[in-house]
C-alpha cells in the first residue's frame, strides 16, 4: 500500500495507511491491512479496556509503521516509525547506531509538516518524537481524547 503521509497541524489528523485519523476514528471503521489486538492496559491505576491498531505502507520510497491507540473506543494517539531505504540497508548494529540520525530525521519530517518544536503543543494535543529503551525512534501524536499523556 502507498498513501500520501501528511499531519495536519490545524487539526491533529494524520493521514496514512488508508486512513485519517481523527478523535471520532474508530478501530472498527479501519481497513482490513490493520491488525488489531485488543487488550486492558494499566492507565494511571486503573485498567482500560484498548485496542492496538497497526498497519505498514510506504511513502515515496520510505516505509512507515503506524500505530494508532484506541482507549474506551476512543482513538487517543498515533506513532509512526519512519526508515528511509538507506536504513534499511544497515546491518542490525549499525542500524541500532544510528539512532540518532534517526531521531533527526524523524525531527525533520515533523518540521516539514509545520511542527517547529519537538515537543510540540497545540490546542487539539501534543506531537513530538520520542526513543524507546530499545532505541526505536518514533513520532507520538497524542490528541486531546488522551488524559494521561496532555498533563
């Protein structure tokens, strides 16, 4: 699947894999390229009942992972791991790092869809990128559906 990868900042849509993904998306109302898992996960203390919507495309010659979280059937945020044919290439040492090139690039993209700052604040939530323990480089977007992650 190739769809045109774009963050609305006026808004907080994010359109990729098929998809626009807003505060009224429903996990549901996803393609069938989406894998769902369904699980309760520990929020501030208490379990919650979510679902784990993912799906890869490309974008131009760039691969895209994209993960959307669906809280009380309420979609609450986005990531999305970006790699460039370049990082594909490298064996899993290298690749491992390069987290920093990474993390830029990952910078960059924002940047190029108007997100100046990293992290970023807006009236419909927050976007920014972020690594992992595990050194995986991702751009979050967490909308205003999202409690925990906007205080």
């Amino acid at each position: 699947m190739n769809t045109a990868l774009h963050l609305d900042t006026t808004n907080g849509c994010l359109s990729a894999a098929g998809v626009v993904a807003c505060t009224d998306t429903r996990a549901d109302s996803l393609p069938d390229s989406f894998a769902r898992t369904a699980q309760a996960v520990l929020v501030e203390g208490r379990l919650v009942d979510c679902v784990f919507a993912r799906a890869t495309t490309t974008s131009g010659d760039m691969a895209v992972q994209l993960m959307l979280r669906f809280e009380e059937l309420l979609l609450v945020s986005c990531s999305l791991t970006l790699t460039t044919p370049a990082l594909r290439k490298l064996e899993e040492a290298d690749f491992y790092g390069s987290v920093d090139q990474r993390y830029r690039f990952h910078e960059r993209w924002l940047a190029s869809m108007g997100v100046s700052r990293n992290p970023a604040a807006f009236p419909w939530g927050r976007a920014g990128v972020a690594r992992d323990r595990s050194d995986n480089v991702y751009i979050y977007i967490h909308n205003r559906n999202n409690r925990w992650a906007l205080r």
